[in-house]
C-alpha cells in the first residue's frame, strides 16, 4: 500500500555533521563495497558504515551551467564545504521519501529524477540522490543530498545566500534616508544620495513555503505514476477532514526491536492509536445508526400527526351541520318555542339583539394605564427571558460557544496533538472575536479567551450584558413614564392648591419637590 512519508533536516557543522560524511553514508552501505570519501576542510575520511540496507541506485543532478566536475558527488560538496565558512554553517539538506511499493525499480528511479528536476535543478541546486531497500527488498525509500547554496547559471559559481536590495514604497520608488541634523536626505562617498536598504533572502531552501511546496509535488509525482485508484496526501489527516488519530513514526531501530521480541515505546503507542481508531470508527458508526432512526422516527410521527389533524378537521366540518341547521330553524321559527313546563321562552329579557346580521354594540373599552401596561410588558419579558433569552442573546452565546468548543478540545486532547489545537484554539478565539464584535456592538469587550474556564465567565458576562442591553429600552419607557405621572401629579396638586386661595383668600403653598434617586 502506498503511503506519504517525506523528512527534511539540514546538516549543520554546529552539531558536529557535514555533507561529505552524509553523502558517503547514503551512497554506500556496509555489506557491499563502500566508497571511501574525503572531507578537504577537515582531513576526515568517510568510509560510509551505516545500517545494513541495499542501495539500488546512485545519481547526482546538476542544474543548468554547473561545472561537469561536480558530476563526482565529492568533488560536489567538498566545494560547497569550501565555499562555507561560519562555524555554525549549513552546507546542505538532507531529504528523505518513502517510495510507494507498486513501483519497480525502473519507476522509483524516474519518480525521483524527475522531482529533482522539476522542484530543485530547475532552481539551481545541485542534488544527489540514492535509493535503499531493506534486505529483503521492501520499505523502499531515498536519500536526497542537496547542497543548501544556488549555482548562477551565468557564471557557475556558488550564489551567496543573501543579496541587498533597495527598499520600496507603496508606489514602488526608492525610499531615501533623512539625516534627523538636517532634515534633508543623507549624501555618501562622493556626494551620492542614501537609499534605505534591505537584505533579502537568495535561497529559497531554507523558507517554509518552498519546504511544503516541496512537500506537496513529491505527493503530485507520485499519483501520476500510480495506478488509477491508488493515491497518496501530503496534507494532515485534520486538513484532509478524515477524523481519526495520527500514527507516529517508529522507525527501524523500533521494528528491529519488535522482530527479536523486545519491547518498543513508540510501537505500542502505533498500538494504542490503532485501538483508539477502532473504537472511534465503532462509535460513529453507532452514531450514524441512531440518527438514522431517529430520522426514521421523525417521519413516522410527522405523518401521524397529518393523519390525526386531517382527521380533526373533518370532524369539525360534520359537527357544524347540524348546529348551522339548528340555528335557522331558531330565526326562522313563526313561534317562540317553549319549554318544558309551558312556559313562554319571550317572557324572559333576551341579552342577544333580535336584529339578523348586525353585531352587537360592544362596550366602551376602560383606559389603558400606560405605565402600569409598561410595567407589566418589562415583568412579562423578564419572566419569558428566564426560560427562552431573546434571539440576541442567544446569538452571542453561540458565537462564544464555537471557541469554547475549540479550547475544551484542545485542553482534553493527547500529548501529541494538544499544540496543534490549542494553536487552532487561539485562532479559532479570534475570528470569533471578530464576529462577536460585528454581531454585538453593545458589548464593551469582545475578546474572546481561548480558555474553557475564561471562556465560560466570559460567556456568562456577555449574555448578561446583551440581556441588560436589551432591556433597557423597556426600563428606559417605564422611567419616561412614571417621571411624566410624577410631574402631573405635582400640577394636579398646584392647581388644587390655587383653587383653595381663590375660595379662601389664603397664600399659595409651594408644593414640595422630591428629588428622585
């Protein structure tokens, strides 16, 4: 089965490694005959011991305008050795891909020249590569060697790593440089004009994006060479939507202790995800067995309760016949009927106006009291808003809950995906955040925390701020109110007062006022 597998790691001098060591391990191996390869800066010869595997094939790529020694491996990287001179120096990268087994050996060689081409000789880098098998000719995979510097083309030298470059505007002019004394741009050597400079980056091997761009053709080179049916994904499980945890690597040393009946650490973690996987698959799939059902459940009783309505309006339809027929003999009768005991059905006051087809006078309906009818909207709206919030309210809480969400996975998850989720925890925390803050611009603080407990609290203050929010327009109309009954009162009893003076010929008192609090 084929799978995706690629390493990237440098070979630096500061953890005492250097590409002439590293091109004479993956180019030889221990039971066949090794090349013996010699490191000029250091004197140092590699012989290429390494762990007992089959290499298939050997090859060096050169980009376009390389000199043709540097077709000879140590000649190559004894030269990008020279060229190199920190302690601390990465004189190459070191990468490794697993080969998919439906390949012969034909294939894995052309899948491998042709991502050299195409993704490193095209740039300029010059790489040399093997192919290994293990003894019993699985677990194919290559070794790729490149040296970490461009060759120019034009010349064939080794390109430097970083260049100088002019800084630009947004209009894409030179910025110059304003000497602070004088305000005025600065001059150099022979009265020339400072231009703000910037050092940018000439080795695109050494950026994230070129890495994971690598990352994603090695998995486009191999799906054009397999067959229909068969392909593999550069991308994460997460990314690629597939709910299941990741495996971790183990390696040869790993599987050779497992072979000779040891026991491996990393091989019963692989065991333990492996039953966790299961489990999971169960899980979902009990899941999706009961919502099926309850979808199934649902239907049924949607069409019962069809059945049930329809059979409801049918029966009102039959028990108005006979209270509509019943009604016009009453109307149209010649004679009052009459009852039991003989009496006369007239001689008692009929409430219901004797005039067909006109509506009876409806009583005049009693003033409204406004404040008393904001009173009683702003007890109903707080008493409904206790078992049903408003719409806004629950708005916000289902933006909130999307980042809680978030961190309360990311603080139950395992040791070996709690980084990436709590990573996705923050910014899954600020999008919301964004969100809430174009939902709810009444709420003062809209940052989200991309912790559960701090989420929580923060959940609970917004909901209380947005249900406040929404009832202040009431309290504001029950205030508006009841200040406006206040004041009529107060000139009620003023006019009252004046009344009384004119009767009585006795001074006007002042009615008291009383400052609300």
């Amino acid at each position: 089965m084929a799978i995706y597998s690629m390493h990237v790691s440098n070979v630096s001098r500061a953890a005492d490694s250097s590409s002439i060591a590293s091109c004479s391990y993956i180019a030889s191996c221990s039971y066949i005959a090794s090349r013996r390869m010699r490191d000029e800066r250091t004197g140092e010869i590699s012989y290429g011991y390494g762990r007992r595997e089959r290499v298939e094939h050997v090859g060096t790529m050169l980009p376009h305008g390389a000199p043709s020694e540097y077709a000879d491996p140590e000649c190559l990287f004894n030269a990008i050795e020279a060229v190199e001179r920190r302690m601390d120096a990465q004189p190459a990268k070191k990468i490794m891909v697993a080969l998919p087994r439906e390949f012969d050996e034909a294939d894995r060689i052309r899948a491998v020249e042709d991502f050299i081409a195409v993704n490193l000789a095209a740039k300029g880098y010059a790489a040399t590569y093997a192919i290994h098998t293990d003894k019993a000719g699985n677990n194919p995979h290559a070794h790729i060697l490149v040296a970490n510097r461009r060759i120019d083309p034009k010349t064939g030298r080794w390109a430097a790593k970083r260049r100088t470059e002019y800084a630009l505007d947004q209009n894409g002019e030179r910025i110059p440089v304003i000497d602070p004394a004088t305000g005025e741009q600065k001059t150099g050597a022979r009265n020339r004009k400072v231009w703000k400079c910037v050092d940018v980056s000439n080795n695109p091997l050494d950026s994230k994006e070129f890495l994971e761009r690598l990352r994603a053709d090695w998995a486009k080179q191999c799906n054009l060479m397999l067959p229909e049916g068969v392909r593999i994904d550069h991308r994460s499980l997460e990314t690629q939507g597939i709910k299941r945890i990741p495996t971790i690597h183990e390696g040869h040393a790993s599987r050779e202790i497992t072979r000779r009946g040891g026991h491996s650490i990393l091989t019963a973690i692989n065991r333990r995800i492996a039953t966790a996987n299961r489990y999971l698959t169960a899980i979902r799939k009990q899941m999706g067995d009961l919502t099926g059902l309850l979808g199934q459940f649902k239907e049924q009783a949607r069409k019962e309760l069809d059945t049930a309505m329809s059979r409801f309006r049918e029966s009102l339809v039959f028990d108005r016949q006979p209270i509509a027929s019943r009604g016009r003999q009453l109307v149209e009768a010649p004679t009052a009927p009459r009852s039991t005991s003989g009496r006369s059905l007239e001689s008692k006051p009929d409430p219901v106006p004797r005039e067909i087809g006109r509506e009876p006078r409806r009583p005049e309906p009693e003033p409204v009291d406004e404040l008393d009818e904001a009173r009683r909207e702003l007890a109903d709206l707080t008493e409904r808003w206790k078992t049903e919030p408003p719409r806004e309210v629950r708005d916000v809480q289902r933006i909130i809950d999307v980042a809680r969400e978030a961190s309360e996975k990311a603080e139950h998850a395992n040791p070996f995906t709690c980084g990436r989720l709590r990573h996705a925890a923050e910014r899954t925390a600020a999008e919301q955040s964004q969100l809430l803050k174009q939902t709810a611009p009444w709420l003062e603080n809209t940052t989200i925390p991309a912790t559960y407990a701090e989420a929580n609290a923060f959940r609970a203050n917004a909901s209380k701020a947005t249900l406040d929010h929404m009832r202040k327009p009431y309290e504001d109309r029950v205030r508006r109110l009841n200040r406006s009954r206040f004041n009529e009162r107060i000139k009620q009893r003023l006019a009252e007062n004046i009344e009384k003076a004119k009767t009585t010929h006795e001074p006007i008192p002042q009615p008291h006022h009383r400052h609300s609090r």
